[in-house]
C-alpha cells in the first residue's frame, strides 16, 4: 500500500482484500482469458464496491466528531443500504433521502435500508441534483437542532470515498505480481465517479500498464469524464502525485434509455454469468458493465490470449426489488 494512503483514518469492515476468480466457463465460451475480482463480497451488509468507499468516509465523519450521516441515493441505493448498515454498526443516525415515488411495498436494498433503522425521506424525482439539495437542506435543519452532521454526495464519491479504490488498485497489482498474471484491461461499472476515480489513481500510483474502462451507467461520456478526471485530480492531490487525464476512459454504449433502464444485452450478460458462472449480477450496473466487456470480446477490442478483470462492483440485491 502506498505509505500516504495509510495515512488516513480507516475502518475495517470490508473483508479485504476480496478474491479474484478466473471464469472458466466465460473464458471457454468467448475464447477469452476473464477473471473477475469479486467486491460484491466485501462481507458486510451484501456487500459491493460501496463498503470500500465508506471504510474512509465513516472513518473521516467519526473523526469529526459526527452522530449523524446523511445521504443521497435513488430508491433501491446501495450506497445508502451499505451507509444505513455503516450507521447503525458505529451508533450514527442515518438520514437518507431517495430519489423517487415511496412504494407502497419496500423491497430490496429499501427493505435493508429500514431494518438498519435509517430515517428516510422520499423525493418524488428523478433529478439528482434535486435529491442532493434536498439533503443539504435536511443536513442545515438537523444542524440547527445541535446534531453534528456528516453529509455524503450520492455514491459518497468524495475524494476520500475515492481512496477505496486506490487501495482496491493495490489488491489488483498484488495478484497481478504474485500470480504473473497482467491485465490489458480493467473493466467495471462507471455510475458517480467515485470508483473509476480511485481506480485512475491507483494506475498512477502502481504503476499499473493497461486500460481502465468504466462503462457507464448514469451519464454520457463526456459528461462522466469530466466528473472522473475532476475526482481523480482531487484525488491524487491528497496523495500528493497527479494523474494523466488521457487514462480516463468511459464508454456510453450499454446504458440504454437512461440510468435504471432495462436492456437486452445486460439481461443476456446476466443469464451468461448465472448459468455459466454461478455469479449474480444487477440490472443498473454490473449486468450493463458486463455487457459491454462482452460485447469487447466479441469484436475482438482486446489482444488475442490477453486477460481480461471484471470488477463485480455488487448490487446484486437488485434483483429482488
């Protein structure tokens, strides 16, 4: 690990580092070399690539002196289910505010979200930038009622979030080393920012050669370029090096209609990794990222016998909303 990430405050919730798994059946099917580093096992609350950001993130709120979180996120967060479990393990109050209708049924990470004891405001819009004003307003009201309080972004992707991803960054060039293993390419999910950003940073760092590819999610290409080298700039700057903003790569292809919607080919991604890989995947964001790195693999992006990393990000727990 770098000796300036290990200067900041740091909790241990995460089972660290997770495992990367080659996918045998994947690899055989497509005549391809896939592994898959599998952070929807970080083993708390279902884990997914959100425990890594908020291993920082509660560490830094209860430096502060906080006793209260507030976050943002759509409905079915995941950052907000991990957040909630977060709270309620390290006695903070959590305050959530969810983009969208209040169903009249909670299911999946919502379900969670309750069982954890988060106090939840629903904000009937898709607007991001309406939930994240929403929550700065919650966040002055509960201040001026003496609670000290921690507010995260939506996906708590803040530099310090960020810095989960460098670490993750680390894990991958340990294995690379230690199996003689290089990866041309790198591929995940690309929602907020947050993830790629660490991932960027840790290229640098690390000294690591291929591409990191986030397929996104949530926005066009330009729009989450601009947000990622933003991060990772910011990013870098608290581990004193900088970053090249010509590794930033994000591809928009596999989104479809816009953030949450359905598509064909992340269903079939979906299908593929259960019935050939035992691995479940979601509909907004590992079943997109994963379509696009297949769809990589059909038309031959990748060298000939060259390995491939899916970061599996989690939310899997989306399946059952």
């Amino acid at each position: 690990m770098n000796n300036n990430l290990k200067k900041f405050n740091r909790l241990s919730y995460s089972l660290l580092p997770t495992p990367v798994h080659k996918l045998e059946n994947l690899s055989k099917f497509f005549g391809a070399n896939i592994y898959c580093k599998r952070d929807d096992m970080t083993g708390f609350a279902f884990g997914g690539n959100k425990t890594r950001k908020l291993d920082f993130l509660i560490a830094e709120a209860i430096a502060q002196k906080a006793d209260t979180l507030v976050c943002v996120g759509a409905n079915q967060s995941n950052f907000c289910r991990i957040a909630s479990a977060y709270g309620a393990a390290c006695g903070l109050n959590v305050e959530l505010v969810l983009g969208g209708k209040k169903p009249a049924v909670n299911t999946g990470n919502l379900l969670l979200d309750y069982l954890f004891g988060a106090k939840i405001t629903h904000i009937d819009s898709e607007d991001w930038d309406v939930w994240e004003n929403e929550a700065i307003k919650i966040s002055e009201e509960l201040r001026k009622k003496g609670k000290k309080v921690y507010w995260m972004p939506i996906g708590g992707s803040t530099a310090t979030g960020a810095l989960g991803y460098v670490e993750c960054m680390s894990e991958i060039m340990d294995y690379s080393r230690k199996n003689k293993i290089h990866f041309e390419g790198i591929i995940h999910p690309t929602g907020s920012a947050g993830t790629q950003s660490g991932l960027v940073v840790g290229k640098k760092i690390f000294g690591y050669e291929g591409n990191i590819i986030g397929m996104a999610v949530t926005k066009n290409t330009h729009q989450l370029t601009e947000e990622v080298i933003s991060l990772s700039r910011e990013t870098a700057h608290m581990l004193e090096t900088d970053i090249d903003d010509g590794t930033v790569i994000v591809d928009d292809n596999f989104i479809g209609k816009c953030y949450g919607a359905h598509t064909r080919k992340a269903e079939d991604a979906i299908k593929l990794f259960a019935r050939k890989e035992g691995i479940l995947l979601d509909y907004v964001y590992s079943g997109k990222a994963a379509s696009g790195m297949l769809d990589y693999i059909r038309k031959k992006h990748f060298s000939k016998n060259s390995n491939i990393l899916f970061i599996h990000t989690g939310g899997n727990i989306q399946l059952f909303k």
